[in-house]
C-alpha cells in the first residue's frame, strides 16, 4: 500500500483491498491456479491486482524493464479465459509498460501506492461511490524501448510516417500506450468552441466543456501551448494551465485560461530569459493527445 516509503509506515495501519471488502461484508475466497473456474462460477465480476512490490520501485530500484511480471500476466490470461469481467488495479511507482492488460481487461485503475486508506478508497472508486477525476501525471510507453517517452518532446525533422526512413519503430507505434494527462471517468466530456485572444501582454485562451454522460462529475481541463517559430527549438507542447471543473449531467461551462506572455518565454544561449514575437498554438483537452487547437500570431 505505501510502496518505497514502506520502510517509514506502520504497516499494521494499512487498510488492503481485501480488509476493505470484509468491513463492507463482501465475500472472499482464496483463489488459486487450479480453482479459479469454481471462483469464477459465483463471481460477476473478477479484481485483480498487478504491477510493482514494495521494493521494486523507488530509490534504488531501477529496472531494465518494465513490463508486468510473465507471473502475474498468467494469472490475468488465466481469469480472462474465465469469460468473466475482469478489473485491473495497478500498484507501481513508475509508469510500466501494459499493453497486454490494455488490450484485454475492459476496467483498469491506476493506484500507485496510495498509502495506509489504499484499500477503502479503491473500493469507493470499484463500487462507484466516488467518481474518478484523476489524470496521469506521467506517459505510458507500449514498451520498454520507447523510453525515455514524455509529452513535451522536442520535435523531429522526420515524424513518423508510412515512409521507411521516418522517425518511429518497425516493431512498436510511435505513440504512447497512455499519454500525459490521460484519464477516463464513470461520465464522458464533450469539448468545443475554442478561442483565443491576446489582450495586452496576456493570452485569454477559451473552450467550452459538456458533461454529455450520465452521471454528474469533475473533468480536469489541461491547456497546452507550442512556440511555433521560436530561435531555439521548443517541445511540441507544454502544460501551462489545467482547471477541474464540477459539471452535471447534460450541463456546459466555458474555461478560460489567462496565461501572461512572460510565462511562454524560454533561456537563450547567453542565460537571458526571452520572448518573442512569432506564432503560438495553443490546445485544450482531457488529454495532451486529445485536444482543441487554434494559433494566434503575434
């Protein structure tokens, strides 16, 4: 539960799923290899639970790679066969490399190590008590290879294409498994109408946002911008201002973000903080993949 800060916890303190199941007085049966059939027979839905041991990330603790265990993905291959719903919660302190259990399991929740309550807030989330609002703060990569893998890359002279000598993999994609900011709910959000304007020395950036789900929740509205044009090369996007908007179900808001001209500026050679004239794009989404863009030249 409390990952690489076990050392530090008091581990009698620790609330696991499991301990959070009984005080809501859900069954539990052990289930191994050769008994998961019978298991299956009287379950709706299966929750397993994958990724990282307490002392397999954090300091000290670098891996080669990070795929899921063969161990544990056994098992999960063993419980989908079951034909049963299957629900992936993940304990990691890195972002790892699962594109087996994102092809496969339909419910994936990303825990880290949440620390002492771990088990009672999982089953808020399981059960559908809280909604989910949370975004990755880190890139998934498909593979282990395609890292280091972050969203505000600098750009390439050859992005990936069709064409043989482009910059990509012949044995992997070019995109990430999950990209930065990434983050689904129990509703969906609908964007549109984005708008920018400068007013002085500071960009008003605006979009609408529509809960166009069933249930009321919380959508975490990221703005990103690109300095086209700038002397230096600049990564293709940066996270310059997020808000989480409350919104009920059917209900539209727009956000706007007011971002001063200082903050898009940048060091040059000489140590000398800058800004410059040129083009700026700017984007609003759920995602630093899934976004609005409009660009204003100034």
């Amino acid at each position: 539960m409390t990952g690489a800060w076990a050392i530090g916890a008091d581990s009698g303190s620790c609330v696991s799923i499991l301990d959070a199941c009984k005080e809501r007085q859900i069954s539990y049966q052990e289930g191994t290899e050769e008994n998961i059939n019978e298991v299956a027979k009287s379950s709706d839905v299966l929750v397993v639970v994958l990724g990282e041991k307490k002392d397999e990330s954090g300091e000290a603790s670098s891996r080669a790679t990070i795929n899921i265990p063969h161990g544990q993905i056994a098992l999960l291959k063993k419980l989908l066969e079951t034909k049963k719903p299957v629900v992936a919660i993940l304990f990691n302190g890195r972002p790892l490399a699962i594109p087996f259990v994102a092809e496969n399991v339909p419910a994936i929740l990303e825990a880290w190590h949440l620390g002492v309550e771990a088990g009672n807030a999982i089953l808020d989330i399981l059960f559908g008590d809280e909604i989910p609002t949370g975004k990755l703060t880190m890139t998934f990569p498909n593979a282990t290879g395609q890292c280091p893998m972050y969203y505000a890359h600098i750009n390439t002279g050859r992005p990936g294409g069709k064409s043989k000598f482009t910059s990509k993999y012949i044995d992997a994609p070019v995109e990430p498994l999950y990209p930065f900011g990434y983050g689904l709910s129990y509703t969906e959000y609908e964007y549109s109408e984005i708008s920018v304007q400068k007013n002085g020395d500071v960009y008003e950036v605006c979009a609408k946002v529509k809960n166009i789900g069933e249930r009321d929740g919380e959508e975490i509205v990221q703005c990103y911008v690109r300095d086209v044009a700038a002397l230096r090369v600049r990564p293709v996007k940066e996270l310059k201002a997020f808000e989480k908007v409350a919104l009920k179900v059917g209900e539209e808001k727009k956000v706007r973000f007011t971002i001063p001209k200082k903050e898009l500026g940048y060091y040059n050679w000489n140590m000398e903080y800058v800004t410059e004239l040129g083009e700026y794009v700017f984007y609003i989404g759920g995602n630093s993949k899934d976004c609005l863009e409009i660009s204003i030249k100034d």
